[in-house]
C-alpha cells in the first residue's frame, strides 16, 4: 500500500512524518537519526526556511547562513541536496551543498521551485531587492536565465511557476504613501514579459486601507491567481484579504464582486494575517495565519488561523464556525501557521510555531492535521496537533512542508 510522508522544513531541521489518513504523525526513523536530520553550513548560523522534493524523492532546501551575525547585510544564499534517506547528495554542488553570495549587501533564499526538467528556480532577496534565480541540476547557477542566472526584480513576496514555463512573481509596490498588491510575470529565460499588465507588472490598489501587504501566491488549475496577506492603516487593526486575479492580471470580479475579501478574525475589530494559502481539487481555497485573541488582563496572543472559501469568495458554511478556525496550541502564549498543503483528499496539513507565554522564550515546532470539515484528526499527533522542541533546542520554528509519495 502506498502512503504519503511529509517533509517539513524548521530553521536547520530537516525532519520527515508519516502522514497518512490512519497514520499517527510520529517520525520516520528510515530518514536522517531517528527521523531528523541536523546540518550545518557555516560556523555562524543557519536559517532554513524552504524545501522542494523531487521527482526521484531527493529533496532540496534553501534559506541563508552567517559567517559574522545575523544582520540581512551578512547573510549568504545556501542550497543543499539530499537522498531520500536524508544523506547529502554530493553529485550537486560541494558535496551536497552550494554556498553563493550575490552583491555585497546580503543575500538570502525565502523559496523554491522545481521546473519539470529538474532545474530549481529560487526566490528570495539580495541587495535589499526581490530577486529569482535559477540552478542547474548539479547546482552551478545557470547562465541561460536572467544576467548570470540571477535575475533582479524591483518587488516580490512569492512566486509560482506558470504550466508555460512562464514565473509568476506576486509583491508589493509603494507610492511612498501606500502599498498595493502587485503581479509582474517573467518569461522562462528570467526576462520581463512586458504583454503583461503594464509593461510586465499589475498594480491594484485592493482596499481602502493604507498597507495591502502579499505574502503567498497560489495559481489555480485555470490560471487565476490567489494572492493573500494583510491589509491596515492602522497596525494595531489588520485584517487578512485574499484576491483573485485573472490571467490577464485585472482583478476576478466573480469573486467577492470586487475581486477582494478582507475578513474580520480575532479581537474586534479584527486583527488578522494571512501567510499562506491552498487550494482544493474542488476550487475551493484555503488561507492561513493568525489572529489575535484577548486572554484578559490586558493580555493578548495569537491563534493558528484557517479560513476556507467557496470559488466565488464566500465563506464555507461546512468549514469549521462558518469557515473559520481558530486553534490555540500554546495556552495564554502565541501560536501561527507559516504553510499548509491540501492532501489528495482534501485532509489539511498545516506547519507552524506555538510559543511559551513570557517570561519563557521556549518556541516548538507545530503541525496540525484536519480532516475536510475542519476538525483535528485524532490520530494524528495528540489530537491531531504535533508539537517538537526538536533536540531539546529552545527556539524553533516550522517555515515550510512538502508531501511525498513513496512507491513511485
């Protein structure tokens, strides 16, 4: 019988779980020591904060490294290759890792991609700009994408590949007053398409609020793109929004009837964000976050946040509280989802961190496992929440996940 495993990814952790409908969510002992995997790439500190798996189950991860502290002007790009069975792969790089520095200002890799000839494409920051660049299957940068293959982008929060071979970059653009939602599309040589939008980029000012501020970006199986993140002029008050574009970058009017939805999480009145987002086989869409709650006294903290919509932008009445879920993992401390994927049937997966309330700076990685109406699957973790301070370590944080199908 074939099962699915997953992979996710926090801070130098590589730790891989069993997660089936019927399997209990502990760790896969076939893979690193007793399931984790421990590397490091400089002297300093390491910071993981992606991976990719594929076709062949190696698995490939990304993020950045220090050799002074972790100011962004220090950071260094790192990639690393590994066998099904964690081990480095060392037909890719330097025996399995490649280490680039890309400007004098820092550099870092926030996520990756892989194209159907096997090339990883990556997504992350130099310089204090977006940039997208693009390996080689044996990890040398590749010469045939943008200037050196490093391609420079003027925004950018997340990106996704295009079944064209076409990236799609989703970000945000400023007008020194605002910041808007923006889509810039790039062809597969890393140059900007300019029959895009308005030469190459599409700026919509989405609500009435001061800060539309992306984080995710999910293509549907049409082609429309979902965009997620949060929405504010006042910090104290945001409230989390997903958009819907379509193809041509103009804003999906079926949706919402404007294109946008901001909803309303947590304390009045509202503060909620939105870091990811899914969407089901059957069109319906999931985003994920946070929400603030009030534990009284004055006190508040955060709750992971999951909110399902129809395929026009309502609500999903069969999802959670009138498509809303809360789940408080660390009482009176914070807890947040950084990513989800959405299993082949339709069973919900999401990676985050739960923290101790203060004065303790313990922080734990934390999955969780619903079923399709939203509820936690029992035999999942301890009622469905998994929750690993890995190596008894005092910080740690669940960035990314992945699913993997064994038996291929």
């Amino acid at each position: 019988m074939q099962y699915i495993k997953l992979i996710f990814l926090f801070f130098i952790w590589v730790s891989l779980i069993k997660n089936a409908k019927g399997q209990d969510g502990s760790f896969d002992s076939t893979f690193g020591v007793d399931g984790g995997l421990v590397f490091s790439i400089a002297d300093k500190d390491d910071f993981g904060r992606t991976l990719a798996v594929l076709n062949d189950d190696k698995i490939v991860t990304a993020g950045w490294y220090n050799l002074i502290d972790n100011l962004p002007i220090n950071r260094h790009i790192y990639f690393t290759k590994h066998l099904p069975n964690g081990d480095l792969d060392t037909t890719f790089g330097s025996n399995g890792i490649v280490n680039l520095t890309i400007g004098s200002e820092g550099s870092s890799i926030s996520e990756i991609e892989v194209q159907s000839d096997g090339k990883i494409v990556g997504f992350g920051n130099a310089n204090g700009n977006a940039i997208l660049l693009r390996l080689n299957i044996d990890g040398t940068l590749d010469s045939s994408f943008g200037s050196n293959g490093v391609t420079n982008m003027t925004s950018g929060a997340s990106f996704e590949i295009l079944d064209n071979g076409k990236f799609i970059v989703s970000g945000g653009v400023s007008d020194g007053f605002n910041v808007f939602f923006s889509i810039s599309r790039y062809f597969e040589d890393g140059t900007l398409d300019t029959s895009f939008g308005d030469n190459g980029t599409v700026v919509a000012d989405i609500s009435p609020e001061r800060f539309d501020l992306n984080a995710s970006i999910e293509i549907q199986e049409d082609g429309k793109m979902v965009l997620v993140g949060t929405t504010y002029t006042n910090a104290t008050e945001r409230k989390a929004i997903i958009a819907r574009y379509l193809t041509d970058g103009t804003l999906d009017l079926t949706f919402g009837g404007t294109g946008f939805i901001t909803t309303s999480v947590g304390i009045t009145p509202g503060y909620g964000i939105f870091s990811d987002v899914a969407i089901q086989e059957d069109g319906k869409i999931i985003a994920a976050g946070l929400a603030e709650q009030e534990v009284g006294g004055g006190l508040f903290d955060t709750q992971s946040l999951l909110v399902r919509y129809n395929q026009d932008g309502t609500l999903d009445e069969n999802f959670g509280t009138d498509g809303i879920i809360l789940t408080d993992t660390a009482t009176n401390g914070n807890s947040l989802i950084n990513s989800i994927i959405v299993q082949p049937d339709n069973y919900i997966v999401a990676i985050g961190s739960s923290a101790e309330p203060p004065p303790s700076f313990q922080s734990y990685v934390t999955c969780m496992k619903y079923n399709s109406s939203g509820i936690l699957e029992s035999n999942f973790g301890n009622n469905g929440i998994f929750i690993s301070d890995f190596l008894d370590s005092e910080t740690n944080t669940g960035y990314d996940l992945v699913l993997q199908a064994t038996g291929k």
